[in-house]
C-alpha cells in the first residue's frame, strides 16, 4: 500500500537523491529556511559525498543504495542526479509511493518524461519539477501585467541566460549523461520562462552551435517561438560567455517591461522596470530566494494534496520543445 502524505502532516520528509553543488549550496539552504520541511536521508552513488553532506546539515541518515533509500522515513523525494538517472529514480520513488520534486530537464527525452509522468499518476503521486525562476515575485508580477494587457496587446519576450562554463569532468560534458548542453542546462528554464509568461508556445526554430568550446555537447543555443495566443518569443543561452547582461525584456503595444539581476545572479536584488505610455517609469526592486519560494508552494501542494503549480506535464512540455529544436537544427546541418 501506498505511504500517502497525509493533510495532518506538519513537515514534509526530504529525502534527497544525488549530492552535487546544486543540492548543497541551493536547495538544503533553501530546505533549512521553510517551516514545513525538513530533510531526513540523502542518497548517493558515493557514500563518503553522501556523509560528507549528511553531517553538514544534519541528515538522519545517508545510503549509496537507492532502494534503501526510499524505505528511510521520507514522504517525499528530490531528485538531483544526473538527467540520466532521473527517469529510474522517479519511477522508483513514484511506486514507493513518495512526492517527487525532479531536478530540469525532467528526462532524457519526452518518450521518458511521459512514462514519468503516467507512472506518478498510477500511483497518486504529485510531481513537480524544480523551474524556480517562475517563483520569484517580480516574474509573478510581470506575468500578472501581461494577462490583464495593462501594457497592451503581448508583442514580444526575449531572455538571456549566458555563462562561462568551460569543458571539465562535469556530467553536463557527456552527451550520455545530460543529454545535451547550453540548451538543455539553462536553455530549459528559459523555455519554461517564456511559456509561463506568453503562454503555451506553437511553434519553435532556432540554432544550436559550439562557438567557443568544443566538447560533446553545444555552448550555445538561440531559440524563436511563436505563442498560441499572441505574439512571440526568443532566448539565447551559452556556456561561453564570461561577461552577459542576463534580463528578460518584454514589449507590449502600449509598453515595455524589464527584469535585471534575476537570471544567473544571487546577490542583486531583482529589479523590475515598467514602462506604459503616457505615465512615468516606475521601478520596483525585490530581492527573493526562488528557490525558497518554490518550496514553500511545493509543500503546500504536498501536504494538501493538492496538483503542484509546476508539474511534471511542464517538465514533459518543456522536453517536447527543447527536442522540436533540436530536430530542426539537426535537419538544416544534413
């Protein structure tokens, strides 16, 4: 029988599946502000990173076997190997019948993402994928004044998301691992961006290239999309960039916006600049962990049992764009 969480539940039971910089220096530090959540066993294939992590922050327990890992007393499951190793450790933690918060992209491919998100079905299970830039509340905020066309009819996004991440041991480098590079690292959020604020897309082109940087996987990637609703939408991501002006820039018939400092920075306050015609410029700065801003409105669907804002079918979404783009760029090299 299935462990549900029950609404009773005053804490959520992290467990917590692979130990790298993301999980130690974002996510546990985001775990240890939230008052419904607390972590409980870590997992990893090296026992001594496992300990090592565990005894920082205080983990009752810590295994280098996964299956064990699941029978530690958690309701609840965050995913953080690999890409390749989130389709089994889902499915896995899916009929242990555990939550599942997945790290991006959810899957190697969308065949995966959808079994993932089937299987979870079956079994009760909620899943959400950890796309946290949509959290942060000038991004809320943003997406709010779009919908209600205070600065009229949505012309155009555009994103960057451009860093200087050179070819080392890292799993991101091994196609077999990852999947891909720039674009499926960083490029992910910035798809998962523009839908969250157009709009589910229609269609999307682009290009995928190694323009510094040869290794097995692109440094960068440019993507155009076309939103059902109206307007369009575009990104550029790299992993060859020492110096980028990371934002996102909106344009409305009767208005621009703008958000600086909340993509690829942590120690800036966000800052969202509006500009409608015929009335002042304003500007708002807010600073915010989206990390901590996603959990909380995880823990609230967990404990409520209630669907998450950001599901596994985004994650799924997400992947079927990120693959379309790909399907092209490959077709214009052949």
């Amino acid at each position: 029988m299935i462990n549900k969480v029950s609404i009773k539940t005053r804490k959520i039971k992290w467990g917590i599946a692979g130990c790298g910089r993301v999980t130690e220096n974002t996510f546990i530090p985001a775990l240890t502000m939230s008052r419904r959540g607390k972590l409980i066993s870590l997992y990893s294939r090296d026992i001594d990173r496992a300990k090592f992590v565990a005894e920082k922050f205080g983990a009752q327990s810590f295994f280098n076997n996964y299956d064990e890992f699941l029978k530690s007393d958690i309701n609840a499951v965050y995913v953080a190997s690999v890409n390749a190793h989130h389709y089994e450790q889902v499915l896995k933690a899916a009929k242990a019948g555990k939550h599942i918060l997945c790290e991006k992209p959810i899957a190697m491919n969308s065949a995966q993402a959808e079994e993932m998100v089937n299987v979870c079905k079956q079994n009760n299970i909620h899943l959400a994928v950890n796309y946290q830039h949509r959290f942060h509340p000038l991004v809320v905020k943003a997406r709010e004044l779009i919908r209600d066309q205070m600065l009229g009819k949505l012309v155009s996004i555009s994103l960057n998301f451009n860093i200087d991440f050179p070819p080392s041991s890292n799993y991101r480098f091994k196609k077999d691992l990852s999947g891909g590079g720039a674009l499926r690292d960083v490029g992910t959020h910035m798809i998962d961006i523009l839908r969250f604020l157009g709009g589910e897309i229609e269609s999307i082109d682009g290009v995928i290239d190694n323009l510094v940087y040869q290794s097995e996987v692109d440094d960068f990637a440019l993507g155009t999309a076309k939103f059902i609703k109206e307007g369009y939408g575009s990104f550029n991501v790299s992993y060859n960039s020492k110096k980028a002006f990371n934002r996102i820039e909106i344009i409305c018939h009767k208005g621009a916006m703008s958000i600086e400092n909340l993509i690829g920075r942590k120690l800036v306050a966000p800052k969202l600049t509006i500009l409608i015609d015929g009335d002042a410029k304003k500007a708002f700065r807010k600073r915010g962990n989206k990390q901590l801003y996603l959990l909380k409105s995880i823990h609230k669907s967990f404990l409520k049992n209630e669907i998450p804002a950001i599901t596994g079918e985004d994650g799924l979404t997400n992947m079927k764009l990120m693959e379309e783009l790909e399907r092209k760029c490959l077709s214009k090299k052949s």
